[in-house]
C-alpha cells in the first residue's frame, strides 16, 4: 500500500461511518469496526486516567479493560451513540467518565463499609469528584492533539510522495515544533543556508505553501469526525482556540 492511499485512510478513524459499522449485524465488521475505533480513542481514555491522582498503571489498565469488556462489548453502549445528539468524543468520553466515577464510588464505599455492613454516603468516598470544570477543556485538548496528529502524518506522507522535502522542513522548524515542543523558530536565514534556498523571500514563500498544505489536511481529518458537512467550520474554530 502506497503512502497517498495511507493518508487517505488515516482520517477515517473517527468516521460516524465506523459507529454504524460498529452495530452492524456482521460480527465481522462489527469486530473490525470496533477496533479502529478503540485504536483511535484508547490514546485519549488511557490519558484521562493519567489525570486522576492515585491510580497506578496496573490500576489504569484494569479500569481500561473493564471499560472495554463491561461498558462496549457486554452493554453495546455504541448502540446509544446518535449523530444527532452530538460528536462521538463527547458520548464515549463522557460514558468513560461515568464508568470510572461509579468504579471509583464503588471501590471506595466498599472498602470504607463498617463491620455491619452500612455504606457510607458516596460523597465521603475519596477521590471522586462531581464538579472537575477543567475536564471538558482537558479533553477537547486531548482530541486536538490526536487530530493534529493525524493532519501532520499526513502531510508529511504527501510532501515525502511529491519530493517537497523543503516544504515539509520549512514547516516543521517554523512551526511544528515551536507549536508541539515550545522550540524557537528556525530563522530564515539559517534556512537559506540549510535548504540551499536563494533568499528569505523563497524561504517565506515556501512557509505560505506549508500553511495551506496543512490547513487541507486539517480540514480533511477535521471533516472525518463529524456527521454534518456543516459542522466543519465549527469544529476548525474550537481546534484555532485551542491551538
């Protein structure tokens, strides 16, 4: 398989078409389907949990496993997932959220139980909290960052297939890493030198082209994971924000 025809499937991981084929009557498909979603999203759940105080890894892999087995394959909450009723991160971060909060609840009611058996009231129980406002931005974070991701692969894989060694460089230094890892932008004139370029201008020329390859790419994966073409723009405004 070629690196074009890669690019053109990475976005389709978070496709709505992958929900409905998750609740195909094929087991097959069902299978399929279900584990592209999971590879998409697993990422994102396991670093929910890395937010949670207290938990060791083997605790984490145990919540993930119980997530899976319990919530997806036992209780099909994908049959709940709606189109309609709102983006697909949304209902599976906020099904995770629920499952690891009444895990949690559990956990520590039983173990806080006196020896003749009464609960204590839930909101005694340690680290569970009802009221985290910063979650819903750690989690649209989360998503920008794995969309992102996928947009770069992607540009990547083009500029390695057309030769654009220079756009993809030029992008990288100038942008990419200053964005990911907080580095300072490569200057142009050490551009020149580097990319055997004839002046910043080319060098400034080539960093437009960078931009527009990218914001296509964006726009692409960004188009993946919504039901409505129109949400498109909505999507690309809240991903701007974050960035």
């Amino acid at each position: 398989m070629g690196r074009e025809s890669v690019a053109r499937e990475a976005p389709q991981r978070t496709r709505w078409s992958l929900v409905a084929r998750a609740q195909d009557t094929d087991s097959d498909a069902r299978t399929a389907a279900l584990e592209t979603l999971l590879q998409t999203y697993l990422p994102v759940l396991k670093w929910y949990l890395t937010r949670h105080s207290g938990l060791d890894s083997h605790k984490r892999e145990d919540l993930i496993q119980g997530f899976i087995t319990k919530k997806i394959l036992d209780q099909s909450i994908i049959l709940k997932a709606d189109p309609s009723r709102g983006r697909f991160r949304s209902f599976l971060l906020g099904a995770f959220q629920n499952y690891i909060r009444d895990e949690l609840r559990r956990e520590n009611a039983a173990r806080r139980a006196p020896p003749g058996g009464h609960l204590l009231p839930l909101e005694e129980a340690d680290g569970v909290s009802d009221g985290n406002a910063d979650m819903e931005r750690e989690l649209r974070q989360a998503w920008v960052r794995q969309v992102v991701e996928h947009a770069t692969e992607n540009m990547r894989m083009e500029c390695a297939d057309q030769e654009r060694d220079d756009v993809w460089s030029i992008f990288k230094s100038r942008l990419l890493d200053p964005m990911i890892d907080g580095e300072k932008p490569e200057s142009y004139d050490t551009l020149v030198t580097r990319l055997g370029l004839e002046s910043p201008s080319q060098a400034s020329n080539l960093l437009v082209t960078a931009k527009r390859m990218f914001a296509r790419h964006l726009r692409a994966v960004v188009a993946e994971t919504v039901a409505d073409p129109s949400q498109v723009e909505q999507e690309l405004e809240e991903l701007k924000k974050c960035l």
